[in-house]
C-alpha cells in the first residue's frame, strides 16, 4: 500500500520482500561507523574510505553489492570463508578475471533501468542501455564459464553460477532495438509502425508527397495538365482545366468552380490533407503512445 501511495502507479516489478536475520551480521551503529570511516570520512568524504579501496567495481549493481556487504558484515566464520574462497577463485584465473571486467563495461546499471521502465518513466537512451547490456551478457557468461567450476557450489558466488545459466533474452534485446530510436528528439525508430512512418514522413517532405500523388492522377487520368495545390482557405485540391473536364474520373468531388477551371478533392487527399496539417501533433501523439505500449511489453519480458 506504501509503495503504490508513493509511487502513483504499478509496482508489479516488485514481485517479493526479502528480509535479513540480524543475527547473522554484524551491527554496527552510526557513530562507530562514522569513527571507523567507513562509508565518508569525519570531515564527509567518500574518498580515503574503506568501501572506496574496496570498491573496484565495473558495473553500478556491483558497487551497490560492495556498498551493502559493508554495510552487514558477516559473523559466521564459515560464511566468511566461503566469501573468502569465492575471490580466491575468482583471482585464481588471472585470464578469466580480465575478460570478465572487460565484458562487464558494457553492462550499464540493468536494476535501475528495469525499475524505470516498470514505471514507465525510462527515456531512450535507457532503454537502449540495457539492450546493450543484454548483449554483453554473453561474453559475461563465457568468462564465468571458463571458472564456473572452480566456484561451483560457493554461497556468495551465486551471482556468476546464475550468470553461468542466464536466461536467454536476445528476443528482448531485439525488440528495443527495433523500437527505441537512438536519434536525439525521438522515441520511436523508423519502419517499427507504419502510420508513425507516414507522419514523420509527410512532417520531412510534405512537399514531396504532393508531387508524387499529382504524377500518378496524371498517369491515371490521362490529364497531363493536372495539378494537386494548396490554399489556407480551401486547403489541398486537384486543380483541372475546363478544356479536361471530360476526363476526370467519377470519384473526384468537386470542393470549388473557377472562371478556368475545377478544383477537385478525392478521398485519398482529403485523408492525406487531414495527416498533413496535423501530422506533427498527430506524430507526438501516436509516437508516445506507442512508446509506453513498447516500455509495458519490455517492462513484461523481464525476468
């Protein structure tokens, strides 16, 4: 109930509560933690502290891990051991340790980002971030592999064995990538909707279309004098020469008479006059709305 209050919206990606046995840590109170320095320094800061040596991390998720174990210190030796024995292994493979640093520089803070798409509130750069992220997470998993088994079985090695087994979810990776723009001002990538497509087509080269739809009425009319014009007060018609008259095809509408000639509307440039002078609006509309469908449906295919 706490959540939803605060959040003001859906908290489905939360789907459990974990909580901890304060037995089984060390308690250590703020002033202590402030005189040993652990976190910031008396004077307030982060560098010269314990977590900022210990803290060699790649990813953001990693730094936080370090952050947290620092703050609950084990008590039980055979529980430190083990820790203990996860790094040993770790550094045992000097080869695998390096090429497991180096893929995990491509894997951005997965965690926050997930968390902002369930709300709806990732921008484009976040959610291609964690596409990336996606893909690197092969080259994670190869280089757990080539010591999975020297840490099998190890109690805060649980993080790379399920690296080792990791979903794949290159289908999801795809499906950013076909959708997320990476162009700076838009969300939605080009040829992933078709109408999207025909606005910020017609907001690029409006000009274009109509010159384009007035060859193929001539083609089809035979009226080589044809013209397809606009106005502020009558907006776009088919202009065409009384001397033509006998050739405009009966589903032309005739929107206004001239001295020289007919002005003409048919139903394909009535629909495209409305896309035309609305398109930008209709374009921002359709394109967020096609955004946050896209956030739910990545927001769905997480694990």
């Amino acid at each position: 109930m706490y959540l939803r209050e605060t959040q003001r919206g859906s908290v489905k990606n939360i789907s459990k509560i974990s909580y901890y046995e304060k037995q089984k840590y060390l308690v250590i109170d703020p002033s202590t933690r402030r005189n040993l320095e652990l976190e910031r320094t008396a004077s307030g800061d982060k560098l010269n502290t314990l977590l900022s040596i210990l803290d060699q991390t790649i990813t953001s998720m990693g730094s936080r891990k370090v952050h947290k174990l620092l703050q609950l210190p084990l008590r039980d030796m055979a529980e430190i051991n083990k820790r203990l024995d996860s790094v040993a292994a770790l550094m045992g493979s000097r080869s695998a340790y390096g090429d497991l640093r180096i893929a995990l520089q491509s894997v951005y803070d997965m965690e926050r980002i997930m968390t902002r798409i369930a709300y709806g509130r990732a921008i484009p750069r976040e959610v291609l971030a964690l596409a990336m992220s996606i893909r690197a997470l092969k080259a994670v998993s190869m280089a757990v592999s080539s010591f999975q088994s020297s840490v099998a079985g190890l109690t805060e090695a649980r993080y790379l064995s399920e690296l080792g087994t990791f979903p794949d979810l290159t289908p999801l990776a795809e499906l950013i990538e076909a959708g997320v723009s990476g162009e700076e001002g838009e969300l939605i990538r080009k040829g992933y909707h078709s109408e999207l497509d025909t606005y910020r087509a017609l907001m690029n080269d409006g000009r274009g279309w109509m010159l384009q739809y007035e060859q193929k009425e001539r083609e089809r009319t035979g009226i080589k004098s044809l013209k397809v014009r606009f106005t502020k007060v009558f907006g776009y018609f088919i202009d065409v020469t009384r001397a033509n008259l006998s050739h405009v095809p009966p589903d032309y509408t005739r929107r206004q008479t001239t001295i020289n000639s007919e002005r003409y509307i048919t139903a394909e440039l009535k629909e495209m006059e409305d896309k035309l002078l609305n398109a930008e609006e209709r374009f921002l509309e359709l394109e967020k709305k096609l955004y946050a469908e896209l956030l739910k449906k990545i927001s769905k295919s997480t694990p």
